[in-house]
C-alpha cells in the first residue's frame, strides 16, 4: 500500500503552491499527498483506497476522536461484519462505472479490418538524428499509401510498396487511405 501510494505521489505533478521560493523541497510534502491521495474516495469503486485495503478510514493524528481501547475493539467488530455488504457495493459500483467507461470507449472506437486490395497508410515510429537536424517529433506519422498484398491473421497483414520492400505490420499501426 504504501509503495503504491509512494508511486501515485512520485508520478503526481505536485501543485505549484507547495513548491514554495525553492523547488528542490517538494518531496517535504509527501505525506500529506500520501494521505491526500489515500484517503480520496475512487469514483468507479465509491470507497478510498484505504477503505479498501483496511476496512476502515484513516484516523487524523489530530483528530478528536480518540476512542478507549475496548470500544476500539467492538467498532472494528462490527465494520468487520459490515464489510461483506460492503464489498458487494463496491462490485455493483465497479461494473456501473465499467458500463459507463464502455459506453465512451465505444463511441470513439471502429472495428476495421483492410482487405486484400485496400490502399492503406502505415504508422511510423522514427528516431530523431540530433547530426542530421531530425526531429521524430516534426515527421510525418503516417507513410504510404501500401497495398494489402496478403492477409496473415486477423491482425496481421503483408504491405506491398512500388519502391519500399514488403513490410508486415499489425492491425493497429494501418489506416484506411483516404484520396
């Protein structure tokens, strides 16, 4: 848990108002982004991830609710005979939240497949040459058009190029050549 949080915070852009005057002391405030992100409630699963690893919320160190020993005890007794009810929201949550982040994929997402005979542009992946003044940045993702020569499998298909030699690429690297 911690590693992950630890993860979450090193991957997380901290705000600009907790790097004060001097932009090397940032990493002074990783816990509170621990805690921050911890006790945050996800939205798919509707519960904090510390929620869901411990069964309950974190305790502030300040906070007022200092409890005795043996009425510690009976509350966690209980939230731990909560929990299976819990646990089966969280399920419902997640496969709404599913549904919904399918629902979106699917608007953008076309299932295509090229044919023997299409004009299709390939997606290249260049290098930049710094002693070449090449910025794979400024190059052109696209090259072609090629002609679907073979089809290997669902996703794989053989390219003929009037200059280039036969290339072999997947599904998802092809685009439909529009004239």
């Amino acid at each position: 848990m911690i590693v992950a949080c630890l993860i979450v915070v090193f991957n997380y852009t901290p705000d600009h108002r907790f790097a004060e005057e001097d932009h090397r002391n940032w990493d002074r405030y990783i816990p509170e982004f621990s805690m921050a992100l911890s006790s945050s409630v996800q939205e798919s699963a509707g519960f904090s991830t510390t929620f869901l690893d411990f069964g309950r919320e974190l305790v502030l160190p300040s906070s007022d609710d200092q409890e005795d020993q043996t009425e510690g005890i009976a509350k966690h007794r209980d939230r731990l005979g909560q929990l299976s009810e819990v646990f089966s929201l969280i399920r419902k949550n997640i496969a709404k939240a599913f549904t919904k982040q399918a629902h979106h994929y699917d608007l953008r997402h076309r299932e295509w497949r090229p044919h023997v005979g299409d004009l299709v542009l390939r997606k290249d992946h260049p290098l930049s040459k710094a002693d070449l003044g090449y910025a794979a940045k400024l190059a052109p993702t696209y090259s072609g058009p090629y002609l679907i020569h073979t089809v290997e499998s669902l996703v794989v298909f053989t390219l003929k190029h009037p200059v280039e030699r036969k290339k072999i690429p997947r599904v998802k690297y092809l685009k439909l050549y529009q004239n």
